[in-house]
C-alpha cells in the first residue's frame, strides 16, 4: 500500500542501495529485523552499536514528522509537527485515519500502528516500569528483576519521559485528579508517588499518582526519536519502508533472508534481503503479526499451517515446518472496563482534532503547553488482588471526559484493566485469507472477573459522597460487578490493544528469544513478553534490552 522506499527526509540516514543481485537484493546483512515497533527500534540500535550491519524492515509509512510524516489538522500548519507529534491528538486516532498510520485489514483484522514506531507512533504515550514482582513470578531463569536491572537502567537512561509535561511547569485539567486523589488517597489507602520512582525494586502496589509518558519538550518522544536516531547515525544501519515481509527464507533450521512483497508492480513479486553467513533474522512484528510472519514461513500450528498450505501461502516443504502449536497461543489483551464519574467539582474536557479550543491550540503552539501536551489522562493508580496463592494485577487511568452515554460537564471515566496474573488467554489465528485474528476469550477463567470486580468494589467502598458512578450502582456487590464486567455492553469487555504473549519464552522461543527448531531466527517484541501490570510500551523495550544482551551473548 505504500511505495517501497527509503526512510530519508530530515533524518541522517545511510542510504540503502537497491541494486538487485541474482536472488539477494543488495548486500546480505548480519541482522535482519522485520518490524519498527519500539522492540525492532531498540534491537536495531543496540545491534547496530555492536558492529552488525543492520536492516530494519517496516510494512508501514511514515509517522513524526521528523521521519516525513505531513497527516496533521489545519492548525498546525507551518509547524514541523505531524499529528503524531502532538501528544493531545491521541484520542483522535480512533475516529481519522488521515496518514495511513494504523494497520489495513489486508495486513491486520486489529487496531494496531502500521508505520515507523509501530504503536508508539498512535498510542497514549503511558510509560510505566512494571512492578519487580513481574519479572520474579512470570518469567524464567535469566529474566528475573536482578537479570532485568541493566535493560531497565538503559530504557531509563536513553528515552525520556516525563509526569508533568506542560512546558510552562503547570499541571493542566486537575480537577479530576483532585477528585480521585481525595477518593483514593484520602479514602482508599492509596499511597500518592512518583510513578516511575524506585527502579531497583520497582512496585506498583496501591500507588497512586500523575501519569509519566515518554513525551519530550510537549511533544511525543518514544524509540523513534531517541533509539532510532543513534541508529541512523551509524553508517552500518539502514531502514526501509513500505517493505512488507512476507516470510521468511529457510533451509530446514537455518533462516537465511527474508521475501519482501514488491507493491510497485516490480517484474517480480516479491524481492529478497538476505543474511551473511552466521546472520540472524529477529521478527519484530507485534504479538499479532509476529505469529503470522512464523506461520507463513513454516513455524506454528499443524492445523493452521495444513490451511494456509492450500492458499499457497507457505514455500517450505511440510517435512521442514516447525510445527508448534505454542505460536500464537495464549495471547493477551486487558480486559477493560469504563465507569463513569461525575462530581460538581470536576470540569470535563474533550479534546478535538480540528476544532480545538483557540486558547489551547495557541499555548500549545506558543509554548508546547496546556492539555494538547499530553494525552487526555491524569492519574493512574494500581493494586493488586490476592486469590488464594495467585496475585491479579489491576490498573485504573482516569482520563479527562465522559464516554458514550455520559457527557454531561462534570464526568471522567475510569478505565480499569484486568493487568498481571489473569487466566483467560486468546489465541492468535489466521482468516481464510492467511491474515492475523486476534481474540481475546476475556474472563474464560470466573475468577479474573471476580479479581476486576473484587477492585471495583473495595475502590467503591471508599466513594465520596461527591463522586458518584453514573453507569453502575456504587452499592453493587462483587457478584454483580462480576456479572456486570463479564457482559458485553459499551463500558465493559473492551479491548485495549495491548496485546502480548503469544510467543512466549520457554514454548514458542527459547530463553534467547531464538525460535524453538531454528538455529538464527528470533522474536524480539511484546510477543515474548508475560502480560505484565503495567501498559506494555516501556516493559516491551526492556524486554528487548534484555533479548539483545542474551543474543548478543551467543557470539561469545
Ligand atoms: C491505540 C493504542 C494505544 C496504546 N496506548 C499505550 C500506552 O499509552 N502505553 C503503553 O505502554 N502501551 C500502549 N499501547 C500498546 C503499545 O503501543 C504496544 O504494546 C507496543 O507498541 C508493542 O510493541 P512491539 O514492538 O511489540 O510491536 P508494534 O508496536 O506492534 O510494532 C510492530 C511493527 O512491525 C510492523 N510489521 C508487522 N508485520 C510486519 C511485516 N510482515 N513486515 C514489515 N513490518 C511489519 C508493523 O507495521 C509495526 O510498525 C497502545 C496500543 C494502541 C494500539
Ligand atoms: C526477478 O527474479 C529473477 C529470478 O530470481 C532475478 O534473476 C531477477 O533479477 C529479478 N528481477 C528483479 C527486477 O528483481
Ligand atoms: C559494519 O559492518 C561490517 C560487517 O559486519 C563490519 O565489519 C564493520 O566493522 C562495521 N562497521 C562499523 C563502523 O560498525
Ligand atoms: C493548511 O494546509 C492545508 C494543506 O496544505 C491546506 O489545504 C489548508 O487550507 C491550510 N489551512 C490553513 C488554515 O492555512
Ligand atoms: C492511504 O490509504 C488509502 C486507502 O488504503 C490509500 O488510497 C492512500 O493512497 C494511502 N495514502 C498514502 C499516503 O499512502
Ligand atoms: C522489594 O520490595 C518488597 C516490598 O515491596 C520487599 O518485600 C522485598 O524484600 C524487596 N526486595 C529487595 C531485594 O529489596
Ligand atoms: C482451517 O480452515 C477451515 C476452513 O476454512 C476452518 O474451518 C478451520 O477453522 C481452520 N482451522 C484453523 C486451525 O484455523
Ligand atoms: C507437521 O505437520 C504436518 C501436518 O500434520 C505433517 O505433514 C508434517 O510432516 C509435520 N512436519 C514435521 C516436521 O513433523
Ligand atoms: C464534550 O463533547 C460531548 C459530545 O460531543 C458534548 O456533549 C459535551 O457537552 C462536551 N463537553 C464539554 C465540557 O465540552
Ligand atoms: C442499592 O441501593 C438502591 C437504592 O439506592 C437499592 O434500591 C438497591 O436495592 C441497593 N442494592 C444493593 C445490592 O444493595
């Protein structure tokens, strides 16, 4: 859907040369990655600092307008902002599609980012370190929260964030945030600190507090405008566009390019990028297009791959797949909830693409400052819920509007996720067209509804009598919140797009991130992530630290 090409315009870029040779285009390289997420991001960085001769692949176009991203409204013209570089455009992304940035239905049956930064490029910019105890209860030996303490310190270190991103210091739309600090802190026990604060030991158990997001100077940062830009400096790193893979190229257990789709009417379908002797593939894709990348190079589910073998989707012969059915098993979403608040002393405020209010869109412009600094979030909070020996991770973000039904000034809404620890699982599967499709089997398992509702209802208990839950009974017991969050309306059984965990560490990769049955193919992304506490995007890129600390570590 886009042309193929270089990824240039203002950025210093080592320009790749599409000469074609016999069956490899170009050079071959020592890592192949298929994917800008933030995990493809900091892989090709720290591969490309190592000495590799990188390549990054990305289906998608451009996003900031730095990376020559022009999708924006009217008033900010004359800018060098794009839509995605206003981080108070966020919400926008699920009513305009102008810029192309999320994924087609002929790539992807999911809202997800389809462009450089992959879902950083479109997401709310929410960067929160998940609790230490995530890394000791759900993943294995060597990825435990003392293995974790040098990726952690990187991912610090190199992408900014900030709580408070008004570049004139202020604290904007904080009548909500009084209001749920006086709810949750005041009443509920709820301890009110720096979000990101303690990184060693690092808890996200009754906090409560001002969002942090990884914005920079009032406008969205993220690997795209930290990571990348080092890897664009090296001249050993290239990154291509508008490159959708196809699958991989193996020889039984050794990954040797990967078969790119020609969208310009080339004489030939598809071109292939190879890698040297002794190189490595890392599929980088998403946890819904990750699974499908291994799917249709021969690696999965018999069954699947059986289906996708007629469509004559998969090139290795059947005596060569991999067949495995932990690819695309278990993925994971949080369930979502919204309740609506009122209170007398709340102002709601609804942000707008075109239309936004004169005096914000000036601050903005003037200053990088007001509400469009930041996405419409202002307290998150998090807890915990014991069920016998299990431990469920529950999060609230309070955001700055009504929802659906409720818009009367006045009105927030709390979105509450079921996070860590939950039972339910989906799977990703494939259409009869051989594309990814997610689903999500929320509250398969009572008990993750009871934990959600068990939270709501200790949160409710501590109610003020000046904020009042508008599209649920604030006297509901566990058993009808537990009803009421398992049944499908607008406010409940939402997805959040956070998925993960459908190629996990120790079925679908090993401790490595190596592909199980395959000698130099690797999944580096939110694939091989457990469902953590916290949104994924900063967990993700630690992850992706650690991956290239141990595959790196293979060379020795
Ligand atoms: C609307 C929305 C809001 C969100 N809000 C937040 C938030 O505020 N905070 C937070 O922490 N998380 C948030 N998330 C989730 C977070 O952005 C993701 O968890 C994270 O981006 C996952 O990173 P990843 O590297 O695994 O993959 P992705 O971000 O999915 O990136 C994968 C990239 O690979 C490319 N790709 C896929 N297949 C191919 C192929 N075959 N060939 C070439 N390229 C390919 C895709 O085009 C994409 O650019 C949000 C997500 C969405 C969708
Ligand atoms: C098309 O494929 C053939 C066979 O692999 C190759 O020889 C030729 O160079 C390719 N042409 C282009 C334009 O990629
Ligand atoms: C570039 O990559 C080549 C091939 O791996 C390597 O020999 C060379 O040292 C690299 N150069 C730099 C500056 O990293
Ligand atoms: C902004 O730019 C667009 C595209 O160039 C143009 O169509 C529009 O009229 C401009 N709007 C204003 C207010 O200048
Ligand atoms: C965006 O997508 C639409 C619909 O698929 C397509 O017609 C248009 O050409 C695309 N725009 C760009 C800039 O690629
Ligand atoms: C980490 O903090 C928890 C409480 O939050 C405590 O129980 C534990 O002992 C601490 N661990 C270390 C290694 O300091
Ligand atoms: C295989 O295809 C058939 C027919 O489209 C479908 O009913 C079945 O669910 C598919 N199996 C899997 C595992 O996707
Ligand atoms: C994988 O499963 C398919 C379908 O059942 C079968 O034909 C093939 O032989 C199997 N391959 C291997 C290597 O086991
Ligand atoms: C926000 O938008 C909704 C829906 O368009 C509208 O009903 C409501 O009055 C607006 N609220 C404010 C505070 O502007
Ligand atoms: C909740 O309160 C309402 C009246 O305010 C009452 O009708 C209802 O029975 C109560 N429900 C429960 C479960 O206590």
């Amino acid at each position: 859907m886009f042309g193929l090409k270089v990824l240039s315009a203002v950025l210093p870029i080592a320009i790749l040369e599409l000469t074609v040779s016999a069956a490899c285009s170009g050079d071959a390289w020592d890592v192949i990655i298929v994917g800008s997420g933030p995990a493809g991001i900091v892989v090709a960085d720290r591969m490309s600092e190592a000495g590799k001769k990188t390549l990054i692949l990305e289906q998608g176009g451009p996003s900031y307008f730095a990376t020559g991203g022009r999708a924006r409204p009217d008033w900010l013209n004359g800018t060098e902002l794009s839509r995605v570089d206003v981080p108070g455009l966020y919400k926008s992304i699920f009513s305009n599609s102008d810029g192309n940035l999320t994924c087609p239905p002929e790539w992807l049956n999911s809202f997800q980012g389809c462009t450089v930064g992959g879902s950083t490029a479109i997401n709310a910019g929410l960067f929160f370190q998940p609790p230490a105890s995530d890394w000791d209860r759900y993943f294995p030996d060597g990825w435990k929260n003392a293995d974790m303490q040098r990726a952690i310190q990187k991912v610090r270190e190199k992408q900014t964030s900030t709580d408070n991103p008004s570049q004139d210091g202020k604290r904007y739309l904080q009548s909500g945030y009084e209001a749920a600090k006086q709810w949750l802190v005041d009443g509920a026990g709820f301890k009110e600190v720096g979000l990101n604060d303690g990184p060693q030991n690092h808890t996200k158990s009754k906090v409560f507090g001002h969002p942090v997001f990884n914005y920079e100077g009032g406008q969205r940062s993220g690997p795209v405008k930290t990571y990348l830009q080092s890897a664009l400096a090296r001249e050993n790193f290239s990154f291509m566009t508008g490159a959708r893979v196809l699958r991989v190229s193996r020889e039984v257990d050794t990954a040797i390019g990967v078969e790119v789709e020609n969208s310009d009417g080339g004489v030939n379908a598809t071109t292939e990028h190879c890698v040297t002797d002794g190189g490595r593939i890392i599929v980088s894709a998403g946890a819904i297009l990750s699974p499908q990348v291994l799917m249709w190079s021969g690696i999965g589910d018999a069954e699947i791959l059986t289906n996708i073998s007629s469509l004559g989707l998969i090139k290795t012969p059947s005596q060569d797949w991999i067949n495995n059915t932990a690819v695309g098993d278990k993925v994971f979403d949080n369930p979502n909830t919204f309740i609506e608040l009122y209170s007398d002393s709340i102002a709601s405020y609804n942000y707008s693409y075109s239309d936004s209010r004169p005096e914000d869109r000036d601050l903005y412009l003037q200053s990088r400052s007001g509400p469009y600094s930041f996405a419409s979030e202002t307290s998150a909070f998090w807890d915990i819920i014991q069920q016998d020996e299990d431990l469920v991770g529950v999060q609230g973000t309070i955001d700055s509007s009504g929802f659906q039904d409720y818009f009367e000034d006045g009105t927030i809404t709390l979105n509450v996720y079921g996070t860590s620890g939950l039972r339910s699982f989906g799977r990703v599967g494939l259409d009869a067209k051989g594309i990814a499709l997610p689903t999500s089997n929320f509250y398969a398992d009572k008990r993750d509804a009871q934990a959600v509702a068990t939270f709501i209802h200790n949160i409710f208990a501590a109610l003020p009598s000046t904020l009042k839950p508008l599209n649920i009974a604030q006297n509901s017991t566990v058993d009808d919140l537990t009803t009421w969050v398992s049944t499908y309306s607008p406010y409940t059984m939402g997805n959040v797009q956070h998925w993960s965990s459908s190629c996990r560490l120790e079925s679908c990769v090993d401790v490595d991130a190596k592909v199980i049955g395959m000698k130099n193919l690797f999944v580096v992304d939110a694939s091989i992530s457990a469902p953590l506490t916290t949104n994924p995007a900063m967990g993700t890129m630690i992850i992706a630290e650690r991956a290239v600390e141990r595959i790196l570590a293979l060379d020795a």
